[in-house]
C-alpha cells in the first residue's frame, strides 16, 4: 500500500515534465568549477541527478535548482520538494541520507563558523523503476522527522553563498550512529560533510546540486516564465509547475511526514 502511495505522489511531480539536457557529467563539472571539489567534498561521478524545486512564495510556481543557479533568500526559506533521476534501476526503493550545507560561513573571504548545517534527512525511493528513469524522476519521502531539520539560508550582506544538497546511499548502521555525531545539542555551525560521511559509512554521494544566494541574490524567476533574473545554470533544465505544497499535503494526508 505505501509503495503506491508514493508512486502516486510522484506521479502529481511528473505530470511537469523536464526539459532534457542536464547530465551527471555537467553537475560534477559545475562542482569541480565552484571548488565545492575538492574543497568541501572529495572528487565523485554522480549515479543520478538530484532534481530539486523550490516554491516562489508570490506567484506559488515552482523554481528548479540547477548547479550554480542564483536564487532570492526569500525563495528558499520553505523547504523543497527532492527527485531523482538515475538510470541505475538498482536504486529504485533504496534509502538514502539527504545532507545540506552552507560552505560559506559568515562569508566566503571569512569561513571561520562554516560548515553550517541546513538539513540532515533520512529518505527512500519508491520502487518504481520508470519513475527513477523519467527526467523529473522519482519523488525522495520520508516517514519520519528529519535528523536535522530544515532551516532556509540567512546569510549576512556581502557575496552569495554556495549552498549544497547531496544524497548519499544509507548503510545499516546510520540510525544507530548517527546520534553521535548530530543531535539536539549539536551546534549547526561548524559542521565538516567529508567527515560526517567518511565517519558514518556512507561513501561518495550518489547524487548533488547546488544553488547561489544571498542578500543581494535577485530573484529567480519561476519555471515556464521567461529567463532568470539572475544568473541560472546553462542547460536550461527546469520543472515547469511543480506544486510542492500539493505533494506534501498529499503524502501527509496518508501519515507520512511532510519533512
């Protein structure tokens, strides 16, 4: 029953279908130009692209996040809506663990309190294996509270910041470990990704994306309407109307939790 529940979720995501054209090669490029590798994370060749939408809070329309996209402080104050599209059928109905962190903390000239934590999740695919292969790909849920919850970037006045988003598989001995490292005490500042990862087991990411933003960060514009006002990604890959209150009520209404 569950399986289906998500198949369906999914299936409200991918009635906005996906312009074609990113690659894993391109994201692992823009990561490499963007010193996020080898700076913040070790050099790794993505399994799958992580499809990420953010809601415009004035119009209610979806923005895709492409690698180096720029995007408003406003804009990403709700959490996201998270997919991924892989041709590797065997991670269809596996769980992963979904990491995002600020590298740039309090600015990127001064880096002394980064990394900021901004999110720890644990989350699964269903096992829909067209799902996973379509270009807006399969929706990432989860059926418990966040190990670190949510909270939108608030950086202070001065250049963007390169926030990251990465999926990493999960091992069976996360939930038993990971209270050590991340807890309700733990300060968000200060965090260390490459660590975190290498301490729990997880290896390289399977997938990531990354966005700019600052105070100054203009807003995007939302997918379906016109350019970017500020810079965006060059392979032009957005999901047009994607509602992630929609999903999010629908996968609640049926007791999974809208993370």
């Amino acid at each position: 029953m569950r399986a289906h529940i998500i198949a369906a979720a999914a299936a409200i995501w991918l009635v906005s279908p996906v312009c074609a054209g990113l690659t894993t090669s391109d994201v692992e490029k823009a990561f490499k130009q963007a010193n996020i590798i080898p700076d913040e994370i070790p050099d790794f060749t993505p399994k799958a692209l992580l499809n990420v939408a953010y809601i415009d809070p004035a119009t209610k329309k979806s923005i895709s996040i492409t690698p180096g996209k720029a995007i408003s402080v406003n804009q990403t104050a709700v959490r996201p809506q998270y997919a991924v599209t892989s041709s590797q059928t065997n991670l269809a109905g596996q769980s992963f663990v979904l990491v995002m962190f600020d590298p740039d903390a309090p600015t990127p000239q001064n880096k002394s309190l980064a990394q900021v934590r901004h999110m720890i999740a644990q989350v699964q695919l269903s096992s829909d294996t067209k799902a996973l292969a379509s270009t807006a790909g399969s929706l990432l849920t989860n059926t418990s509270k966040a190990i670190s919850e949510y909270f939108g970037p608030a950086p202070p006045a001065g250049n963007a910041h390169r926030y990251t988003i990465l999926l990493f598989q999960e091992p069976a001995s996360f939930a038993s470990q990971v209270g050590a490292l991340v807890n309700a005490s733990t300060p968000v500042t200060g965090f260390n990704t490459r660590n975190f990862a290498h301490t729990l087991g997880l290896g390289a990411p399977v997938a990531g994306t990354f966005f700019m933003t600052g105070q100054n960060t203009a807003n995007a514009s939302p997918d379906g309407t016109g350019a970017s006002s500020s810079k965006t990604s060059g392979s032009g890959r957005t999901v047009v109307g994607v509602v992630a209150a929609t999903i999010a009520a629908f996968v609640a209404g049926f007791g999974m939790v809208a993370w």
